[in-house]
C-alpha cells in the first residue's frame, strides 16, 4: 500500500508517463486507477490533471491504463437494474454532429417498438466539435434530461416507453465536472474512449453495448474496455461522424461480441436493408450550416435552429414519413436486431423496424417517454 500523499503519487505518476516519446514508461492498472480517483477527487491543481491526461495521450495509453481509468469510473457511476432480461446501452460521440442531423436521439423508441428496450446516454454540449447532441434535441422535445438512473429504469420499464436518455451530469457528476477543463485541452483524452462504455443501468442477465468508432486500430481496444465494463455483447460500428448509424449510401463494417465469443467484423451494407441514398446521412440545409461555426463551450444556443430541424424530420420519421432520417433509424434499428438475434436475416430485420416505425408505434412510443416525466 502506498502511503504517499495524493499530490505526491501523482507527481510521480507525470513524471513517469511525461519523459518523452521515448523514456516515458506506462502506468499499472492500480496506478492510473489511482490517479483518475485524485483527480474525480480534485486532490491535484487542473493544471496537473490536464498533463495527466495529456501525456497519457502522447505516449498512447496501454489497455491497463484504460482498465485502470474505467476502474475509477466504474466506482463511482450512479446506477440501477431492470427487470427485463435484455437491455441495449446506446453511445453516439459525446461532441456531437457537426456534417449532418443525427438520428441516434430517436433510435431508443424505435428499438423499443421492436421489442428491445434502449437507453441513449451523454452530455449537453462537449468540444472539440460543440455539435447536436441527443440531449439537445431531447430537451427541445420536452423530454426531462436530468433522471438518474433510478428514474430512467422506471421508464426503460413502462410499458407506453420503454426508451430512456441518461445525463452524465447525473450518473458520474463527478467526471461531468471535467468538462470545462476538457475544453482547455481542446484534444481528445482517453476520457472520450471510455465515457461512452460506461453502463448506469443494466438488464437482468444482458446488457448490449451499441457505439462507434473511426480509427481502424480502435476495435480491440473498445473490446477490451466493454469487456470489463460488463457488457454481455458489443456493436461497434463504422460510423457516420464517429456514431452508431453508418453511412447510407456506402458498405461499411461493424465489429462485434457476444459472450465469450472473440472479436468478429461483420459487412454492414444499406443495400441489404433496402436503402439507397446518394447522401451518408441526413444533410443540414444550407442555411444551418453557419451555426456550427458560432457553436463553442457554453454557446450552444447557436444551434438551435438546427436542434429544431433535427427534432422536426425526427417526428415525422417516426410517423413514418420516408426521407434520410427514416432510413437511418431503419439501419440502426436493423443492426442492432441482427446483432440480438431479434432478427435472423437483414431484410426481417428491416421490415420489424420499418412496421414499428409505418404503425405509429415508434412516435407513440418517443411521445411517451417525453411525456412521462413531466409534472
């Protein structure tokens, strides 16, 4: 057991990891599970966090010391169980989306229409992209965004929803406080990596993990951290802007887990699903395209036109009304069917998304869970 001030373990944690490209040595998992715990502490000055951060950066973090971080996480995330067996854990980019509308912040309803009851979690704004994010365009459905996990389980529950959004605000407030500081530091840190595995609520016996990724040598890494995270399965897909819904006029690929099987890519093609679109994903009108530029930290009210657009072509696709949002929600819905077992070939699985969506369960479904906390 190390006896050493906090202050002292984790100057002699950056003076390990800050010597270079060539002389810095990694962490142990214990160690950088004990420096992320000073910093969730505030123990050390910012300054020392963000070298922290940043050096574990630059020399490339090993998977110990991601383990490590996600041990810290781990012990002090919020969280709750349901009763249902299965339960799907969403994460788009915490930054957001900046090239086109998201679809993600509908996905949950659409999934819990087929049966499969989702939870989309993170943040209100996060740099470097300051793009939409699920939360803002939920908040402007009305939907109450500050549930603690307890709160979101009784809805993942309700029979009218089934669908939830969770804040990091309220499951891990404590890493939420980074985000200024994170800001500061304008490059992404391990942070970004392993936020978005984190799980404040689970399903009785599995709880699927759905994200993205960009950077070919990123599989294995989110394998090992969803691994430890708890997560019975994984959908780690090559994703429009880093998100969860590839592109819809081009294949594309995801990797996936179930159990104890090992990593496996799979070929994701939109054509198989029915889907042909000259675009990736849903285009931002010209118009729009101005308020991704006045968007920063704390200047998120620039993009509210956008945040009505987005929520706007998200009502109607849920309806049912045909157009780019509505393929993206049948593709993300489809892949995570298929990856379940929800689905046994890609057109059943297209077709029990596209009836959830065409029977007006899917917008019956998102209008109650904006509805049910309300009052």
């Amino acid at each position: 057991m190390n006896f050493d001030s906090p202050r002292k373990r984790m100057r002699s944690y950056i003076q390990r990891i800050a010597t270079g490209p060539e002389l810095s040595k990694p962490l142990t998992r214990e160690q950088a599970r004990d420096g992320f715990q000073i910093i969730l502490n505030h123990q050390v000055d910012p300054v020392q966090t963000a070298i922290f951060l940043i050096a574990l950066r630059m020399k490339r973090e090993t998977d110990d010391e991601n383990l490590g971080v996600l041990d810290a996480l781990k012990e002090r995330c919020r969280h709750a169980n349901i009763k249902a067996d299965e339960l799907l854990s969403i994460s788009d980019p915490f930054n957001g989306f900046v090239r086109g509308l998201p679809a993600t912040p509908f996905l949950p309803a659409v999934l819990a229409a087929c049966g499969l009851p989702a939870y989309l979690h993170g943040v209100h704004q996060m740099g470097p992209k300051y793009g939409i994010t699920g939360h803002q365009v939920l908040e402007a459905a009305g939907y109450s965004v500050d549930l603690s996990p307890g709160n979101a389980a009784r809805q993942l529950e309700d029979p009218k929803a089934g669908w939830a959004y969770l804040d990091q605000q309220q499951y891990l407030p404590e890493l939420h406080e980074l985000c200024g500081l994170r800001d500061k530091m304008v490059k992404r840190s391990l942070i970004s990596t392993l936020e978005v595995a984190i799980k404040p609520v689970s399903g009785k016996s599995r709880t699927h993990l759905y994200t993205g990724y960009v950077h070919k040598a990123y599989p294995p890494v989110y394998e090992a951290i969803a691994r430890h995270a708890g997560f019975q399965s994984m959908i780690l897909v090559k994703g429009v802007e880093g998100g969860c819904i590839p592109s819809l006029s081009q294949v594309s690929r995801y990797f996936g887990y179930v159990d104890d099987s090992p990593l496996v890519m799979h070929k994701l093609s939109p054509f198989e699903v029915g889907i042909e679109r000259e675009k990736r994903m849903v285009p931002v009108d010209e118009e729009h395209a101005e308020a991704f530029e006045n968007s920063s930290f704390h200047n998120i009210k620039a993009l509210a036109p956008v945040v009505s657009a987005t929520l706007e072509l998200g009502r109607e696709a849920l309806a049912g009304a045909r157009g780019p949002m509505y393929d993206s929600l049948v593709y993300g819905a489809a892949i995570a069917l298929m990856h379940t077992g929800k689905a046994g070939s890609w057109q059943e699985a297209g077709e029990i998304s596209r009836h959830a969506l065409m029977s007006g369960e899917a917008r019956a479904r998102f209008d109650a869970g904006c509805a049910c906390n309300k009052g």
